[in-house]
C-alpha cells in the first residue's frame, strides 16, 4: 500500500481516534469501531483488559509494508498506546495498528527511523490472512509505560517486557530495533 502523506509533521492535537482512552477496554473500544484500513486487517475485540488484537484480512509477504503510519500524531505524554519514535518522542498511531500485540517472535517491525513520512509496519515474514498481528515493543521503546508479563509463549520469550532498557545489548542484537532504540542502548552499554 502506498500512502500520500502531508509534508507537515504531525502534530500533538487531540486525536480523532479515541481507542486509546480506552485503557484496553473492549466495550468501549468496539463500541463505535469503523476499520481504519478496511481490506487489510480489523481488530477482533475480546473480552478482558488488553486482550483485543489486530488480525489480517489477507496474506502479506515478508518486508511487505502492511501499512504506513500516516494518521499519527506527536504525544505530549509517554502511555500504553505510544511508540517511541525518538529518544524523547512518542506518538498516537491513531489508527487500527494499536492493536498489535507484543510477541519476542514477531511478525511486524515498526520502522520509525526516518521523516515521519515514512513511518510503516513492516511483514517481518511472511503472514497469513486470519493471523493475529504482532511486534516486537522494546524495538521502539526504551522505558515503557506499563511494563507486563510477557505471555507470547515463543521459545525466546523474555518474560517480562518493561523496554529495550532492560534487555541486555546481546539479546537484543537479535532482534530488529529502531535507530533511537539502538543509540540509546550504545549509550548505556558505554556508561
């Protein structure tokens, strides 16, 4: 998919997409839904807190760009449903990709390095249609919000997710992470 973006970087309005303020309250999240990118995925909401996920409507081959991030907005504020962008910059998506899951194998990477014109979700491998979404979260997030006990009972699980701050440089060298992730690791790993 190919997106038409604003040359204006995003700004930190209030957002138009109000999932997010619903503390992954599925109620309240499904109650007034409409696909933000219809044809590609939509999210299945379940019941319990955080439980929701994002589920593909067609396959996707591997480094396929699943969907650009073009609705996100600059955050004053780090939350649940941020991704770090910079060292000391968040976003809202603003769109159906908040409900991308964590998994330590995942099947999406979030490229946030470049303009913001060219933020994407990215296949990792390739992904069936049916398949629930997920990426990797300390790839984007050096200290999160909320940290929680991982339950994506992959072989590499990493138990607990609480940020790339935590992760040790040599884990962490498996996985894909983004440009500020990677400087801010260098950073710590030099102290």
């Amino acid at each position: 998919m190919t997106a038409t973006l604003s040359s204006a970087a995003p700004s930190a309005k209030a957002s138009t997409y109000s999932a997010h303020l619903t503390n992954g309250d599925p109620s309240k999240a499904s109650a007034a839904y409409k696909p933000t990118h219809p044809g590609r995925f939509q999210v299945k909401f379940q019941p319990g807190s955080y439980n929701s996920c994002l589920v593909t409507q067609r396959r996707f081959a591997k480094d396929e760009t699943l969907a650009m991030m073009d609705s996100a907005e600059y955050s004053n504020e780090k939350r649940y449903s941020t991704v770090q962008v910079g060292k000391d910059r968040h976003i809202e998506l603003n769109s159906d990709l908040l409900y991308i899951n964590h998994s330590c194998e995942p099947s999406v990477r979030f490229e946030v390095d470049g303009p913001h014109d060219t933020w994407k979700a990215v296949a990792e491998r390739d992904i069936e249609a049916g398949e629930a979404l997920s990426f990797f979260y300390p790839s984007t997030e050096w200290s999160m919000s909320q940290p929680f006990p991982c339950n994506c009972g992959s072989k590499s699980c990493l138990d607990r997710i609480s940020g790339a701050k935590d992760i040790p440089a040599q884990t962490l060298r498996k996985y894909f992470v983004n440009k500020h992730i990677q400087e801010l690791k260098d950073e710590q790993s030099a102290v």
